[in-house]
C-alpha cells in the first residue's frame, strides 16, 4: 500500500512493471521473428552431406546431394535442374562407355562445377540468414540494456518503506530480463543447430561435427595438406580442422591422412566435451590428490580473505573521516593480518598448482608418446612425424595449460565474481541496479570479440603449423634439397607461412586494440555513474552511503569486473585444450591390432627360420584400389638364403614387411616353422631378426648404442661388438 500510495513512486512503479511486460513479450516474438529467417523457404535447402554407402555397399563417407556423388562416383550429376543438364548429359554418355578419354575428364569437371554452384548457392542463402538473425539478436540484447538502464534510473527516485523486500524484487526484475534474452538466444542457436544448416557429421574423418564456411584464408586441409585458396571449406568449431571441399567430395575418406588407424582399417574417435577433458584429466591426477585439496584450501582461504579486504579499506577511510583514532588503528592492524595471511595462501596456492600441473604433464607426455609408439606401423604410414610431434609436443602442451596455470584462476576468479556480486549488492543495492546496466553491452561485445578472434587465431596456428611443417620436411630432406639447389624455394616457403601468420596476428591486434577501447569506454561509464550516484548519496549524510563505503563499492565492482573478463578468456582455453585433449587421448586409448606382447612364447634359441608364405595377398590402407602381393606363394627353408628380386614397386619390401609382421596379410597365411606368425609372440621373434636398412637412421646415441640396439642387457660382449664390425669391414 505505501508503494502504490499516489504520485510519482505510483507512477514509477506503473513504469517498471509496463517495461518488464514489455521486455517479457518483445524478447520472445523477435526470437521467433529469427527463428523464421533461419526456417525460410530460402534457408529449407542444405547443402550436400556425405552419405555413407557406395556403389558396392561399402560403408564410405560419399557426397550425396541434388544427385551428385564423389569425384570417382559412378552415377554423376542427375539433377533436372538447367544448369546441371550439360553436366547430365556427359556423365550418361561416359556411363556407356563411349565417351573419350578428354570426355572422362569434362564429365569431372563438371562434376566439381556442379558441386561448386551447389555450395555457391547454399553460401549465399545461409549468409543472408546469418545476418538476418545477427540483426535481430543485436536489436534483442539492445532492448534488454535499454530496459535494464531503464529500470537502473527508476531506482534512484524510488523512497522504497521496505528495501530488503522491494530492492530484492527489482533485481530479479532485471534478472528475468537477462534471462529472456539468454534463453531466447539459446532456443534460435539450439534451432538453427537443429536444422543442421551447413553442417556434416562423419565419425570415420573426423569426431566433430563440421561446419560449411564460405571464407577460410591461410588454412590447409588437414587431409591433403593443400592450401585452401577457394575460401570454401568445412571447419570444426571446436579445435583447429580444416578439410577442404575437394576432400570433401572424395569418394573414399578412409585413405585421408592424419586418421586414427590400425592394421584393420580406421577406427572412429569418440568425441570429447569439456566436462569429459576435466574428468579424464582430474583421473590422471588422481595420485595427487593431498596436494589437490592443499592447494583447494590455500585457493579458498586466500580469495575469502580478497574479499574481507575491500570492506576494511572502506572503514579505515570512514575512521579517517571521522577521526577515531582507536578504530583506525585497530583496522589498519586487521588489514596488515589479512594481507599478510593472503600473501602466505596465494604462494601456497601457486606452488600447489604448479607442482601439480608439471607432474600431470609429465605423466601425460609418457603416456602419450607410449601410446603412440606403440600404433599399428599402419598408422605412421598415414601419419607424418611432423603431425605426430606437435601431438607430443603442441596438444600435450594445451592440454596440460589450463590445469597447470589456468586451474587455480578459474576457481579464484569464480569465487571472486560471486562474492563480488553479492558484496556489492550488500553494499548498495540501488548502486548497483545503476552500475549493473554497462554489463549486458560489455558481455556482448565480448562475445562478438571472442568469438571473432578465435577464428584469426585458429588461421595464426595454421599458418605456422604449416611452417613447421615445411621446416621438419626440409631438416628432414636436407640432402635432396642440397641436391636440387631448392634452398631458397624451401627458404620462400616458410617465409610465406610466417608472413601469412604476422600479418593475421596483426589484424587480431587491431581487433583487441578496437575491443580494449570500448570496454574501457564501458567501464569508464559504470565508474562514473558509480562515483556519480554513489557520491551524491555520500552527500545527502542520510546513512545510505558514507565515503568509505563508496570506495568499498568501487573495490568488489573492479573485482568483480575483472574477474568476470578473466573466466571469459579462460573458458575459451579449456575449449581449445578439450580439443587437444580428444587428440591426445585418442592415441592413448588406441590400442594396436597387432600386440607385440601376446601369442606363443618360446626361447629365441628354439626358433629354426622355416617361413611359408600360402596365397598371400596384400593391399596398402592408403592404396585400396591397387593389391601389391596377389596370392603369392613362397617356400624358404630354415637355414636357406633367399633372394628376392624385381622392378621396384613389385613387393619386395612389402613381402620383407609381412615377414617382420609389421602388417598382416589381407589374405592368405604366412606360417614361421608351422606355426601362424599371428600366433607367434612378436618380442620372441624380433630377437632372431636382424634388419639391415638400405639407408639406415642412427639414433642420437654412441657408436656402440647404436651398434647394441635392441640387444638384451648382458647378452654381448664388447669382444662380440668387435669381431662383428670386423665381419662387416667397418673397423679400422
């Protein structure tokens, strides 16, 4: 009754409640006014998906969309459409088997113009609808800091008889605002996501879904490892894969590179979220887990005691003032005690953290690069060491990054955030309805920013994953380059990647520089109407406010404000280190089909040599479509010499791989004295096999290391070491 009592504070009232219907009604229609744009009758059609069946009924990843298959389909373009009708007619006249060679070729071209006008088409639709739905979404988050501002100046002139009750309710008023606006938000993302506009999901390529982008600049496919020069490609929101749409358009993925693969084919990687990284990662720290709770308690003592510190420099000031020297001093003790205490528990929190996050990415790295030597030599023929290594050394280190650095500023910035919010509401609710209406505007523009600038920064990792790329091959093949005279070509090539990669930085710098200056414009607009509303009430000597409480204000309002910048930065790291870790974890959880450790064990001494070779044959993952041994037979008896000889490509080393067991046939058997070399225990065997290499690699060891490798301790002399290098007319 004494609220709704005539005049001004009825009128005001009336106005609040009319704002939050308001907001109530509009924010929920212009969701589905963009929900509508990204459902119309431009946006129904997608562009084309891989299907997952071939001719044959192979289960592949083809292209399956307006008739069109991949680039070795056999049905080719079969839409009625006009401009696909030329393209028709030339796959119709190769399918009877009349058309020349020169026709084989324009019935591919036509294949990939087709393809190209269909992706064309789709781009430009779905740019529309993007942008109509960006339009709609800023004009929403407008109404919302409209009304929440709005709502902020009410809250100077109301005279409120009840300010627990009625200053509670304004601020779930302005709560349920930002809550509609949110919500709708995620229900037109969740619908848009819903239609599948532009997207592709296939689990034998890759464990994301991946999404059409029609200009993706210095990036190369992580398939073919060709530069994208069309701007087009499919591109994983979640960690940095790029596949270009002629990869796209391939009839069979599974000969791609950088697959997770063993000697029996490709094997799916189950994708990994964020919460799943945090409890892979926590179960590998297990054994740390009194060091854990050591630094959890340092880490809560010290932030509880940030947030008592505020609220003693406000009364020290209020003591100032007011000239009580007895309460002046006893504060300035209490806050030297609380400085101190939180001295002793931020390096207590540090030093927990590190020392835990540095064995957690010890015992990472083991388990990786264990896991990774031992894959099916199959997946090193479709991996470069080049990609292998940054998995070791890149991936293991965003992986490990946020819990070792980023860990223990998540949960301070987080218990900051809430104890700064409810501090500052604490100290002046009315404060804070007026200073809470610069946050909506920073939040959005902070996640245009964000989400602006990973796209540069995934382009930046590109490029210069590309330049390592090009240094490790060339390091790696310094005598061919040294026999070609190409050392500046490879010199211009890695100069390109980097530039590519500086000029892009520079752009991001532009970008943070442009978003630095308008938060700090917002943030300077919050500080003012803090001092200013803050100071005039400080003023009126009501008790309201006094100096020392606006100076409190301003304390839990920075703390608040930063902490809140610092979790959006380190959300966006935990996302990038998950899709490290779905990379690590994969060659971790991988185990080889062909298991050196199992199968029948005898002495080394025992095994005679006899190897039977019954109509074997071989095909290479990477080469389906070309069988390198077909159904050979051999019979080499034990102590026997045997010479294989042939045109190179004919499968000599391909038959010397089989007998190693580096693969195993696709059929036929291969028996070592009767017995299936599949049942045999491969350490047994290895240690009866001597391997010498046309162009042997040397380790990073001595002379004598190398000479030993693979020997047993205690199972040679150096008398034996000798006489072997005599042997081998390789001492002096």
């Amino acid at each position: 009754n004494n609220l709704l009592a005539g005049g001004a504070i009825y009128n005001d009232a009336v106005d609040v409640i009319l704002c939050a219907l308001l907001c109530v009604l509009v924010m929920p229609a212009l969701g589905l006014v963009s929900i509508s744009f990204g459902t119309s009758s431009e946006a129904e059609e997608d562009p084309p998906k891989p299907d997952t069946a071939d001719d044959t009924g192979a289960t592949q990843p083809l292209l399956a969309g307006e008739g069109l298959n991949g680039e070795d389909g056999g049905a080719g373009v079969g839409s009625s459409g006009s401009e696909n009708g030329t393209a028709s007619g030339v796959a119709a006249a190769n399918g009877g088997g009349l058309a020349s060679e020169a026709e084989s070729e324009a019935v591919k071209q036509a294949k990939r113009d087709a393809q190209q006008r269909i992706h064309d088409k789709f781009l430009d639709r779905h740019r529309g609808v993007v942008m109509r739905q960006n339009a709609v979404s800023g004009f929403l988050h407008f109404i919302s800091s409209a009304a929440q501002l709005f709502v902020g100046l009410k809250c100077i002139g109301f005279k409120f008889p009840d300010e627990a009750m009625q200053g509670t309710l304004m601020g779930l008023g302005v709560l349920w605002i930002n809550i509609m606006v949110w919500s709708t938000s995620e229900v037109v993302k969740a619908h848009n996501k819903a239609e599948g506009l532009g997207q592709a999901k296939i689990p034998e390529l890759h464990p994301h879904t991946l999404t059409l982008h029609r200009k993706v600049h210095n990036h190369w496919c992580d398939k073919c490892s060709t530069r994208i020069d069309n701007g087009k490609a499919y591109r994983c929101k979640l960690c940095d894969f790029d596949l270009c749409m002629r990869c796209f358009t391939r009839k069979d993925l599974r000969t791609s590179e950088g697959l997770l693969r063993g000697d029996k084919g490709v094997r799916r990687e189950d994708p990994l979220t964020t919460m799943d990284y945090f409890k892979r990662a926590l179960g590998l720290a297990k054994r740390e887990w009194a060091l854990f709770l050591l630094a959890l308690l340092s880490l809560t003592s010290n932030n509880l005691l940030q947030l008592v510190s505020p609220n003693l420099q406000g009364s020290i000031l209020d003591a100032v003032f007011k000239a009580d020297e007895g309460a002046y001093y006893e504060l300035v003790m209490k806050f030297l005690a609380v400085s101190a205490l939180t001295g002793v528990f931020s390096g207590a929190q540090s030093l927990c953290f590190n020392i835990m996050g540095r064995r957690l990415a010890n015992t990472i790295r083991n388990k990786l690069f264990r896991g990774m030597i031992l894959q099916d030599v199959a997946f090193f023929d479709g991996n470069t060491s080049g990609q292998l290594t940054s998995r070791l050394s890149t991936d293991a280190r965003e992986m490990v990054s946020p819990i070792q650095s980023s860990m223990g500023s998540l949960l301070s910035n987080t218990i900051r955030l809430i104890g700064g919010v409810a501090l500052c509401f604490y100290t002046s609710w009315r404060l804070s309805m007026l200073a809470f209406t610069t946050v909506g505007p920073i939040i959005t523009i902070t996640q245009v920013y964000a989400a602006w600038s990973q796209g540069l920064n995934r382009q930046i990792y590109a490029a210069l994953a590309h330049a390592n790329g090009i240094a490790t091959e060339a390091l790696g093949n310094v005598r061919t380059i040294k026999a070609m005279s190409t050392e500046e070509m490879e010199v211009g090539n890695y100069r390109d990647s980097t530039r590519v990669a500086l000029s892009t930085g520079v752009r991001d710098a532009w970008g943070t520089a442009g978003m630095n200056t308008i938060n700090s414009y917002m943030d300077l607009a919050a500080n003012v109407l803090v001092l200013w509303y803050g100071g005039w009430l400080a003023i009126q000597h009501d008790g309201r406010m006094t100096a020392g409480k606006l100076i409190t204000y301003q304390l839990y309002w920075n703390m608040m404000d930063s902490s809140y910048k610092s979790l959006i930065d380190m959300v966006t790291s935990f996302t990038r280190a998950a899709g490290a870790a779905q990379r690590v974890f994969s060659l971790m959880d991988s185990l080889p089909d062909i298991d050196t450790n199992v199968g029948r064990e005898v002495p080394p001494e025992d095994i005679r040599g006899a190897i039977r070779l019954e109509e074997v044959g071989f095909t290479y993952q990477m080469r389906p479509e070309e069988e390198v041994l077909k159904g050979l037979s051999l019979d080499i008896p034990a102590g026997s010499t045997c010479a294989l000889v042939g045109r190179s490509g004919s499968g000599k080393s391909t038959l010397v791989h089989l007998m190693l067991r580096f693969y195993d046939p696709s059929r036929g058997r291969l028996t070592l004295d009767g017995v299936p070399l599949t049942e045999w225990n491969l350490r047994q065997v290895h240690r009866r096999v001597a391997v010498v290499a046309q162009d042997t690699q040397l380790f990073a060891k001595t002379i004598l290391e190398n000479l030993t490798y693979g020997l047993e301790p205690g199972s040679w002399t150096a008398r034996d070491v000798e006489e072997a290098c005599r042997d081998a007319c390789a001492h002096d």
